[in-house]
C-alpha cells in the first residue's frame, strides 16, 4: 500500500458528507439542462440491475437527482445518439461514451486471459459466425443471434451467448442498448465514435484517469472507496493516485488516508438538499462500508434473503432527506396504489420527508394513493399515515 504524503487540508465528518453529497448531485440545484445525460457524465457510472419494483435501479438514480424526469426519456437519453455503453466498471453499468478508452485496460486483461467463466468449445467459429450476423444484420440481442440457453438448466448459456459475452469482455462488440431488458449487441465501429475507438491508452494512463473520475464523482473518498467506485485493485490505485491530481486529505473519525478532488474543496458546498427515495445500488450508497462511514446508517440489499429473515423487506430503499439517510422503506405497487410493505425512521422528524418521498414517488410511477402496511413501530406508521394525509 502507498503512504499518502501528509495531508494539508483538514475535513470535519460534516464537511466530508457535504462534499460527499454535492459530487453526487444531492445538494444544490441539479444542472437540469444537462438532463439525465448530464447526471451519467457527473457520476461516470450508473449500474444495472435485474430488479424492478418501482423501476429499474438505472432508472432510480436520474430520477432521485431530477426528480420526476419520465421513463422513456431516461432510456432514450443513455441508449440514442451513441451517447453510452454497458461494460462492467463497479458492476455492470452504464457508461458515458467518453469512458470507452478508459477501460482498455480491461478489455485487454480480459483477452490475454483467454476466456471467461464458461468455456468456447470452437471460439474461432463461434465469434466468426457472431461478427458475421452483426456485420450483416446489424444490432442484435442474444436471442435474435440464436438463442442465450442451450435447453438444459436455467444458468446453462448457449455457445452463442458464450461467444458474445466473450466478444463484449475483450471489446470486439458493443453493448449498445437495452431492449426488453436484453443486451443488444453492435460492432464497434458503428457504436463508437470514431474518435473514441480506440485502445491507444495504455494500462497506467487508463488507472490513473478513471481513479481520477473516481475522485470526482466521490468528492472525497479513501484508497477503498476509490477503488470501488470501478472495481479496481488497491495496488492498481496506488500506483497512480500520485499523478491523479487527487489531494490527500484527512477526514474527522475517518482513521485512514483519504484523497479529495481539489475542485470539491475549492467553494464550500451549500444549496437545496434533495428529499428522494435511494436504489440501494445509487452510487451514493453502494458501498455500504463508505455509506456507514459517512452517514452512520447501515444498509444492505436483502432481495436474496430468506424472506422470513428479513429486517427491512425485499427492496429496501434509503431515505435521503436533509443530507442525511433518516430511513428506509420497502415499496410495492398494488394497482394504483404505492404501498410501504414495511418502513422504519431514525427519528419521530423523518415522518414528514418520508411521506413527501413516498407521494413523489407515487406520482413518478403513475399511482394515485400511498398506504403504509407496516412500520417499525405502530407511532412510526401513525406518524407517516397522518402526514400523507396532510400532503395530499
């Protein structure tokens, strides 16, 4: 691990949550004039998940920025115009297009190592006859590429999906939109600019500028949150966080080397706090050792446990409300109505931002009523009852 050099500015917890929260978008006026393509550049990132209970996780993040931005304009602003592609940074994600040469690293580390989990039994053949249908066809899913199983279990991918998950790893095709939840796939050199289209970058300069961007869309962040941000390793940000233009900060009851990016320290982060409902896989909040960290809340997704296991439902999704993470709840639609299957607030002053989230968010998917089925105490389900019944 590199040592930082002794830092020179010094961060209260308060203000590193402020900074936190401005370089994700939550506090001041959000640049609605950039739209949700603004917000993918700002954050650099956006992750997919299979997950829809109110909408997709990708859908989530925009809206809890800009507030009630439609559906479809959300698609159509990561997937038209060659503006972003999916490849896979902190998980799998979206990514603005400037980003493509930034992950040469990756793509090359992914073709020396050969292959990915499931193995080609001809890759030569299978890619040759992949490229040859895009090259004639021209965007395609799996499906329309042959077909993703091959009829046994469920997990069991088709040598044709083999063969174009491969050819997504190493960069000779482009996951260039979603439809119906599928990947479409292209070649990319219709789906890449031309001036972006390439893998001059070498593995050094592709580090060093995406723990840069990290730096940026984090604020500030330690050796682990930056790594985290597009799943790097410790020792690859150590190697160029030095020439990063990151600057070594120390963070209140932080305990560890921190880095900030200087644009966040030069004016002090004020403005309007964003009252919204989180996915629980928002950058704000994915990495749950930073998000207790920086907000004393502890969070985890428990869409994978057991049912009767879980403390705070299937979909849980933070509260945000005065820069601070003041509850969760766990939402469903029933017809029209949204319902809160199961809340908790961190104090009685959550009730009220609470029901103001809930009825956006009612509005946002196109239901007329909000009921709370559940709460973590009677007091707490009275509490935010009687405020919807105030806001509507």
């Amino acid at each position: 691990m590199t040592t930082a050099p002794p830092p020179t500015v010094f961060l209260s917890a308060d203000e590193a949550r402020r900074i936190a929260l401005r370089a994700q978008g939550f506090l001041g006026a959000p640049d609605r004039r950039g739209g949700v393509r603004g917000v993918l550049r700002h954050l650099g990132a956006v992750q997919l998940d299979t997950i829809s209970v109110l909408a997709r996780s990708h859908e989530l993040v925009p809206y809890a920025r800009l507030g009630a931005v439609g559906r479809d304009t959300v698609e159509q602003a990561y997937w038209s115009d060659r503006h972003a592609f999916e490849y896979w940074s902190h998980a799998a994600c979206v990514l603005p297009i400037e980003e493509w040469p930034h992950f040469a690293f990756r793509r090359r580390a992914r073709r020396a190592r050969g292959h990915r989990w499931h193995i080609l039994q001809d890759k030569e053949r299978s890619t040759r006859a992949v490229l040859d249908r895009l090259k004639a066809d021209g965007p395609l899913t799996s499906t329309e590429l042959g077909g993703a199983k091959n009829g046994g279990e469920w997990f069991e991918w088709s040598e044709t999906k083999i063969a174009v998950e491969w050819l997504l790893d190493t960069g000779e095709v482009v996951c260039s939109e979603r439809r119906g939840w599928k990947r479409v796939y292209d070649l990319p050199e219709r789906a890449v600019p031309d001036a972006l289209l390439h893998d001059d970058l070498d593995d050094r300069e592709c580090l060093r500028r995406l723990v840069a961007l990290a730096g940026r869309s984090l604020g500030v962040g330690t050796r682990a949150d930056i790594a985290d941000y597009h799943r790097l390793k410790g020792d690859q940000v150590d190697a160029v966080i030095a020439d990063s233009g990151l600057v070594p900060v120390a963070v209140e009851g932080w305990g560890r080397a921190a880095w900030a990016d200087p644009a966040a320290l030069a004016t002090v982060p004020r403005g309007r706090h964003r009252t919204t409902l989180l996915s629980p896989f928002d950058s704000l909040v994915w990495d749950r050792a930073r998000t207790e960290r920086i907000f004393g809340f502890t969070h985890r997704l428990e869409a994978y446990v057991p049912k009767p296991k879980r403390i705070h439902g299937y979909f849980a999704m933070p509260l945000l409300a005065a820069g601070r993470l003041q509850g969760r709840v766990d939402p469903a639609r029933e017809g029209s109505a949204l319902v809160a299957r199961q809340l908790s607030l961190t104090s009685p002053k959550a009730a009220r931002p609470m029901a103001e989230a809930l009825l956006e968010a009612a509005s946002w998917v196109g239901c007329d009523s909000v009921r709370v089925e559940r709460a973590g105490t009677p007091s707490q389900a009275a509490a935010v009852t009687a405020e919807l019944a105030a806001l509507v």
